[in-house]
C-alpha cells in the first residue's frame, strides 16, 4: 500500500459540487492499493498513520501523533498512485489493485482507523472527486508498507 500522508488544518472532498465529506486538524491520507496488499498491509499502515509523530508539541517539535492531538482523518482512495511513469508518456497502471479489490483494503483500512477512536470520513470510492486542503507546515509524507510483512 501507499500513501501520501498531508497535515491538514481542513480537508474535504466534493463530488459533482456536493460536499460529501470535511475534516478540521488532522490527516488527509491519499491511498493507493497494490496488487500484492493484503490485510496484514492494512493493518501495518493504519498503525503507522495514527501514530505518527508529525504535530508539534509545545516546544514547536513534531512529536505528537494524530492520535495524541485528538485529529481527524479523511482517507481518499487514489489509484494513480500506483502509476508507472518510467516508460512513454501514458502512465501504466499494473501494479494498481482491480477497484474489488482496492474497494475491500480500503474499507478496512478505514473502518481499522476507527477502531482506534479517529474520527473519519472518507472520499468517495470509484468517483471523480474534488479535493481541497489547507496542508499545515507543509508536511507531506510518502508511505509505503514493507515488501514482506
């Protein structure tokens, strides 16, 4: 799995000019789901994002975690994050998860974060989406799940 984790002071996705969902302090996390992920790489990367220490403490250090600054996630489901540029012009999407697939990991992986007590809301699956966000710092992540869990 990968995901480009954004610190937010606000987040929220529209479709067809309906906001559908909005966050206020917390993560925008853009997931992308391959086609070797499995469970075990949802869970992994759910730990990882709640628990990363990327908001600033009172020394003005990024040691609390989402979890710790009582954050909000807003998850979006990005296939093209699994685009290969490498070659041509045109990005290849094999490595990306069928949408059954995608669909599946990226329901667990939201309703794992919840689990945890993070308020979440989430983008639409399979849909053009507008996404707007106030990214705060920036800071913005890359994460990928280990090869082997």
């Amino acid at each position: 799995m990968r995901a480009v984790v954004q610190r937010v002071s606000s987040a929220s996705v529209s479709v067809d000019a309906e906001r559908v969902s909005n966050i206020n302090k917390g993560l925008l996390v853009l997931l992308g789901v391959s086609v070797k992920d499995t469970e075990a790489d949802v869970d992994w990367l759910v730990e990882k994002v709640v628990n990363l220490r990327i908001f600033e403490d009172e020394d003005e250090k990024m040691n609390r975690s989402l979890l710790d600054v009582n954050g909000e996630l807003l998850v979006v489901s990005q296939f093209t994050l699994y685009g290969n540029c490498r070659k041509g012009r045109r990005p290849s999407f094999v490595e990306a998860a069928s949408p059954d697939v995608a669909d599946k990991l990226y329901t667990i992986f939201v309703e794992k974060a919840r689990e945890r007590n993070v308020p979440v809301q989430t983008g639409v699956f399979q849909t053009h989406m507008m996404v707007e966000l106030v990214n705060d710092g920036p800071v913005t992540l890359i994460i990928d799940t280990p090869e082997v869990l």
